[in-house]
C-alpha cells in the first residue's frame, strides 16, 4: 500500500505565507496602494509631518521657528524608519530561501539604491541632510525626496513582499502538485479495501481544484516585471502592484483549502 503523505506537509509553508500576506506588508500599504492622492510635498508622508509643516493650505505651508524644529525632527524619524524597514528587507530577501539568486541579486540592488545610492546619497544621505536644514523649504523638498524618490513603502517593500510570497507560493504547489498521485493511489487502495471514499474522493477533486487555481493565480505574477518598477512609475504601477498582491493572497486562500481537503482524506480513510 502506498505510504500516505503527511497531511500537515502544507502546515510550515502556509504558516510562513499568512505571516507575510496578512502581517509582511508594511502598515497601510495596501490602502496607499489603492490611493493615488498625493499630499502637497509627496505622497504617504506621515500625517505628523505634514501638520508640523502646516500643509494644510497646500501652496502656502506655515512655517515658524518652533514649527522648523517640529518638522525636522519628524522627518528625520520618517528616515529613521525607511532606513529600518531597508534592513528588514534585506534579511527577508536573505531568510527566503526559494528566491532565485537572480532575482535576490536584483533585490539587493533594488535595497542598496534606496539605502546609499543613486539620488542624495539614498535614505542614509537624506538623513544626513535633514538636521542641517536652517528652512521649512529645505525640509519640504527633502521630504519630497524621501517619498517621491524613494518608494521604501509603496513600491521596494512591496517588490521584496511579492516576491518572497510568490516564490514560497510557486515551491509549495509544486511540491503538493508531486503529492496528488499518491494522494489518489491511498483513494484507490482504501476502495479496494471496501472502504467508502466518496467524501474523500470529493475532497480530492477540491484539492485538484485549489491546486490548480494556486497555479493559474501565480501565473499572472511577474516577478520580471515587479522588479523593473522603479519610483518613478508610481502611481501608475498600483493597479499592478494591486493584482499581484491580490493574486499572492487568492495562492494562499487556496493552499489553505487544499490542506483542509488533505486533513479530510485522512480523516475520511481513517474514521
């Protein structure tokens, strides 16, 4: 008798997709995604910056002093936080091990230009900068910079996100796509046996189904094309960004499912 696949082989991996679907994105991401609105010096800036810059009259901000001061140190935490959430990217890029080394390679490059590279020394120059600047102006086009030259939220972290996903994805269905035989082979013994296999059978035609959805939804992402985004192509590259966000997440509802219809088999077989 063929030996039975543990059904929990699914378990690590899904475990791994649901903290990086539902936790791995950076807060609000998602929302700012689905939002092209742009605040008078960039887009996503912190609500905290924007008021200490008294952006309320968009062409006019307010600026004092005391109000300076306010607006540099938010800034500079606004830095201080990309230049962290850089790092993080780095180890995640490092900690998946599925990416292809191309694409990791293409990934660390991606991460090294936010950080140190091609506009104002990166994130790391920015930071440098900003507590030196003696006016509002000089805070406003820095915070500009930050947003509109370097994507960390609305596009790098999304690029790593996405690529790390659909790559544990892609090596999960074809592992469980190599475990569908011996699925059916345990089926068709149990019958043999005078079992009775229709709910298993039933289970196993679902499991088929969500197999094969997984596989279709990851063929509609392109990795190539997530990481030829560059800043610049924001917001005009959301609705992609959007559908591959939402292609990754249907993988990980489907492979859920499929291990629900594993655990049934068994159960199913063995009851």
């Amino acid at each position: 008798m063929p030996r039975f696949p543990n059904p929990r082989f699914l378990l690590p991996a899904i475990a791994l997709l649901a903290a990086l679907v539902l936790g791995g994105l950076p807060a609000g991401a998602s929302g700012r995604l689905r939002s092209t609105t742009t605040t008078s010096f960039g887009t996503a800036v912190s609500d905290a910056t924007s008021t200490a810059l008294g952006t309320g009259a968009a062409a006019n901000p307010v600026c004092s002093p005391a109000t300076l001061q306010s607006a540099r140190q938010n800034v500079t935490q606004e830095l201080s936080n990309r230049s962290t959430q850089l790092q993080t990217l780095t180890t995640r890029v490092s900690n998946t091990k599925d990416i292809p080394s191309s694409d990791a390679s293409a990934l660390d490059t991606i991460i090294a230009n936010e950080q140190i590279g091609i506009v104002d020394g990166g994130i790391s120059g920015l930071e440098s900068m900003v507590p030196d600047a003696t006016t509002c102006l000089q805070v406003i086009v820095d915070a500009r910079t930050m947003v509109r030259a370097f994507r960390v939220y609305s596009l790098v972290s999304l690029q790593v996100d996405l690529t790390a996903v659909a790559t544990t994805e892609s090596a999960v269905v074809t592992q469980a796509l190599a475990q569908e035989p011996k699925v059916q082979s345990v089926i068709s013994a149990a019958q043999g046996r005078g079992t009775d296999v229709i709910g298993a059978q039933q289970a196993y035609s679902d499991l088929q189904a969500k197999l094969a959805a997984a596989q279709s939804s990851l063929g509609a992402v392109s990795i190539s094309t997530l990481l030829a985004q560059v800043p610049s192509d924001y917001p005009g590259d959301a609705t992609a960004l959007v559908g591959y966000h939402n292609d990754v997440v249907a993988v990980a509802t489907d492979l859920r499912a499929a291990d629900e219809d594993l655990h049934r088999i068994v159960t199913d077989l063995t009851s």
